[in-house]
C-alpha cells in the first residue's frame, strides 16, 4: 500500500509552511489510508510551536484546523489523523522541519523530494520506563513519535536511517528512564 509521501509532491516549502499537492490519479489510493475522502487536491501545514493544517478539496470549500502549543481545534477523529498524517509525511517522510527554531528550519528549506535528505545524518534518541512499553523517540534533539514496544522503535528507526551507530542502554540521572541512542544516515 501507497504512503501519503508517495501520493503528493512538495510545491512549496518556506519560512512559514509546507504546501503538499495530491498527484494526479491518487484519489483512490489517499482513501485507502483511511481517514481522507479522495477528493483531496492540497495540504498546507504551517510551521512553528502551532501547526494549521488546511486540506483544499475538489468542488469543496477548504477545512482548517489547529494544534498545537497555543492550543487546538476540536475536530473529529479522522480530521485529527489526516493532519498528523500530514505532518508525519513531511517531517519524517521528507525531512523537513517543522518547528519553531528558525535556523532548522532554513536547513531544510531545500527539501522539495524524498531525495533531497537523503544521506543527511540523523541522531534518535529512545527513551522508556521501566515495565512500560510505550517508547518515546526524539530525533536530533526533537520530540518525533510514541511506539509501542522497544523492537517497533528499533524497526521504526531502521526504515528511516541506514544505522551506524546503536548505543548500550543507559538511565537518565535526571528522570531515571532508560535512554538508547541510534545514529546514521537517512535512507
């Protein structure tokens, strides 16, 4: 099955958003993700501690909704997908940063395909507690997904970079969690 980065192509990326447009004939295939109708032609997603993400519809007004640190809207459940699917593809998928520290962001500026990050290096950081199986991971610095289980981590970690490095696990001395370190190259 087709992921949302396969469906769109970066026509826009600046200081303050990313514009996504749906390639021609992927109606069926973004329905098949499961949250979105297949009439969807955009996505906008703005950058910074709060994230707007507008969806521009075929024959239909816009839809926007917010996240965020200035708070969110209340929309249903698969409106709330489509956006973290939004912006999983162009901050994992793509590369391109999307938070509010400016000078990550004129780095990725550049990015416009899957192939513009290719080979840049990436450090993630798993973090767990003891007799938990959620994992957060940070990656460079960052706060990136939650996952189930430290194998899926190890997994997701995998898809994304070509793994060089995997540190021993150790404890954080301030929270105590247990702490792995994955560095290498996105794939």
């Amino acid at each position: 099955m087709a992921e949302l980065c396969d469906l769109v192509e970066v026509v826009e990326n600046n200081m303050e958003c990313v514009v996504l447009k749906v390639k021609k004939g992927a109606g069926l295939q973004l329905i098949r993700l499961g949250c979105f109708d297949g009439d969807e032609t955009m996505f906008r997603l703005t950058k910074g501690s709060s994230h707007t993400c507008t969806m521009f519809r075929d024959g239909r007004k816009p839809v926007s909704w917010s996240w965020g640190e200035s708070g969110h809207t209340l929309v249903c459940d698969s409106l709330h997908k489509c956006g973290h699917m939004v912006k999983r593809c162009i901050s994992d998928d793509f590369g391109i940063y999307m938070g509010k520290d400016t000078m990550k962001r004129m780095q990725t500026l550049h990015v416009r395909s899957l192939e513009d990050m290719k080979g840049k290096e990436e450090h993630y950081k798993l973090m767990w507690w003891e007799h938990d199986e959620a994992v957060c991971l940070h990656k460079n610095g960052e706060y990136c997904i939650w996952v189930t289980g430290l194998e899926k981590a190890k997994e997701y970690v995998s898809r994304k970079i070509a793994v060089e490095h995997i540190s021993d696990i150790y404890r954080s001395p301030q929270t105590g969690c247990y702490i792995m370190d994955i560095k290498g190259a996105r794939r």
